[in-house]
C-alpha cells in the first residue's frame, strides 16, 4: 500500500537520491517509484553504507507523541528493508556518518526527555550492535555531520537547544580517539544546512537563522580540508532550507527537498 503523506514523499526522496550516488555521469537521471517505508516518522537520521545500503534511525514518530528508537536498513538493490537492533535513544534531528571502522556514529538530536546533551551513539553494522560515548557537552540538534577523511569526522552549525537559535561552532570528531576538538568557526551562525564533501573540499549549503537577513538560505560556505579554514564560497539562485544534497557520478551535488521558509 502506498501512502501519501507528507513524510512518506519526504523520506522517498531521501531514498531516491541517496541511490544517485552511483550513477555515472553518461546515465540519464530519471526518477523512480520504489517501495514505501515499513515506518512513517520524520527528523530521522540517515548514512549511505559502503555496499550501496542506506541505515536509518530514530525519528519523530508520525501522529504520535513521541520518538522512534527503531533502526531499519534499507537495500537499494532489491528495494527491500531489514529491521535491526534498537538504539539506546530515541533520537529526532541527530546527524549519522558511517565511517571505514564498520560503525556508524549518531551525533547530537533531541532525546524523549528534551535533552540534547547526551552520548553518542555508534552502531556496529556487521554486528547489528550498539554501543555510547559518553559526551560532557550540550551538542544541540540538527547539525551537518559528513566524513572528512577515514578518522574524522566534521560536524558544523545547527540549532543550540534553548532559545533555538543558530551556532556557528564547528567540531571534529576522530574515531581512533574516540574525541572531539574544536574546528574554525563558520563565517556566520548557520542550521538546518547541507554539508557535502567534494574532493578537498566540505560545502555548507543554504540553512537556517531567523535572526539574520533573508540571504543565508540562498549562501553556500566552503571548509578547506588540507587548511581547516572556512570561507564564503558563493549564493544560489533559490534558498534552501532543511534539504538533503550528495556529489553524484556526474560532479555535480544533488540537492532535493527544502523548506522555503520557515
């Protein structure tokens, strides 16, 4: 049965062009119905798996007072789902990255109690295992996380809990470490962004501050990996807000989704 709510067309795109990642740039990019997801929930966390899976976690439950500890695993070769181990916490607006260890780490995200400064999570994948961090900072909620190399970890902007305003902190995590140090900070208070890696480089694009002008939905910011160094990088021609983005087989970043105002 296919539904037609807002969070089952949200979450198929989030599909559809997390599968984007593997076409090469002479195929012509058309779109495909595939099948709905066994859950409705929205603010969940997503990671692409090296075997062209995608892991899902957490979430806001639809029509429900509360959140999902549910992770689900979904194969986009045989557009199937496989329900695996619950996580500790039931997290909405977390961040996930898979890394080359064979864990996906779970960052920030608001937990049943309201909380934000709580572990991080990490999911053994081949052992359908969890596993915490503990964390003695408030992280906040719906920041960019994406992998700068095979240890660390980028984590930039988002929303700090109370009064919900933008941060411009930025975070680097190591795996091997297993620790966090602080990265330069984003040129302005930015979240609800896009952060996408293209070769040396991590691209901030759009997000979200009410307290600023109208321009920064529409700005792209630009991390120097080999530097560390933030810079503005550019403007779009339309704002994007709470978007999904990945560098596809033709170069270029897909982004898809977007709130145009909130």
């Amino acid at each position: 049965m296919r539904h037609t709510t807002f969070t089952a067309v949200l979450a198929a795109a989030m599909v559809l062009a997390l599968v984007m990642t593997s076409v090469p740039a002479t195929a012509t990019e058309t779109w495909k119905q595939l099948d709905d997801m066994p859950f409705q929930t929205m603010a969940f966390s997503t990671a692409q798996l090296p075997d062209g899976k995608v892991f899902f976690n957490g979430g806001m439950k639809e029509g429900v007072n509360g959140n999902s500890d549910e992770t689900w695993i979904y194969d986009t070769s045989s557009d199937t789902w496989e329900n695996r181990a619950s996580s500790p916490l039931a997290l909405v607006g977390a961040s996930a990255v898979y890394m080359p260890d064979g864990n996906v780490y779970v960052f920030c995200g608001k937990d049943p109690n309201g909380l934000w400064d709580h572990d991080v999570l990490i999911y053994d994948v081949a052992e359908d295992s969890w596993s915490t961090l503990p964390v003695y900072q408030d992280l906040g909620f719906y920041r960019e996380a994406a992998a700068l190399d095979d240890t660390r970890i980028l984590i930039a902007g988002g929303l700090i809990a109370h009064p919900m305003l933008p941060v411009d902190e930025c975070l680097i995590f190591d795996t091997y470490f297993q620790a966090f140090y602080p990265a330069e900070t984003l040129p302005y208070p930015i979240g609800m962004g896009t952060l996408v890696k293209a070769g040396d480089s991590m691209y901030y694009i759009g997000g979200h501050d009410p307290s600023a002008s109208e321009e920064r939905p529409f700005g792209v910011l630009r991390y120097g990996i080999l530097n560390g160094h933030w810079e503005v990088h550019g403007q779009m021609s339309e704002p994007i807000i709470a978007s999904e983005g990945v560098l596809a087989g033709d170069g270029l970043v897909h982004l898809y989704g977007s709130f145009f105002s909130l």
